[in-house]
C-alpha cells in the first residue's frame, strides 16, 4: 500500500506549473487553484496540479525563423540534385 503525497508548498507547485510563487498565491486567494491555508502558509495536492499541466504537443512547436531555415535548405538542396542531374 503506498502512502499518500504530502501537500505541496507554494515554491513546489510554483516549480511545477512553471509560474511565479507570487502568480500561485494569486491564483489560490482567487480560487483558481484549489488550496489549504495554514496561518499564513498555503498547501496544494500534488495530483490537483499536475492536471493543471497542459498536454504536451503532439508535433513540437516550430518557429516561423526554423520553417523558413528549413525552406531554404529543402530549396538548396533540391538545386544542388538538379545540378547532379544535368
């Protein structure tokens, strides 16, 4: 049987949402983020956090510069087997 995660700190769900600590504090006084707080210190369920993380891309995102680079090179490339050719 495993135990249960122990709640997250605001530094740790910072860490994982790849925010500022000061955007989380934000977010559960909001109650955008579901949160405990005790005195003055607030805590987080790990697993209510990591499902706040965006899927991954299927594809990776592509700059406008690395098509155009990209482009270029199929272009180059396609000439340079023209000349081969000829």
């Amino acid at each position: 049987m495993t135990q249960p995660e122990s709640p997250w700190t605001v530094s740790e769900a910072a860490c994982w949402l790849k925010r500022s600590e000061e955007w989380v504090r934000e977010q559960a006084r909001a109650e955008k983020i579901p949160g405990v707080r005790f005195g003055r210190e607030w805590r987080f369920d790990p697993a209510v956090i990591r499902a706040m993380i965006p899927a991954q891309p299927a594809e990776p995102i592509r700059s406008d510069l690395a098509r155009t680079l990209e482009a270029r090179l199929n272009a180059s490339a396609a000439r340079i087997a023209l000349r081969r050719t000829s």
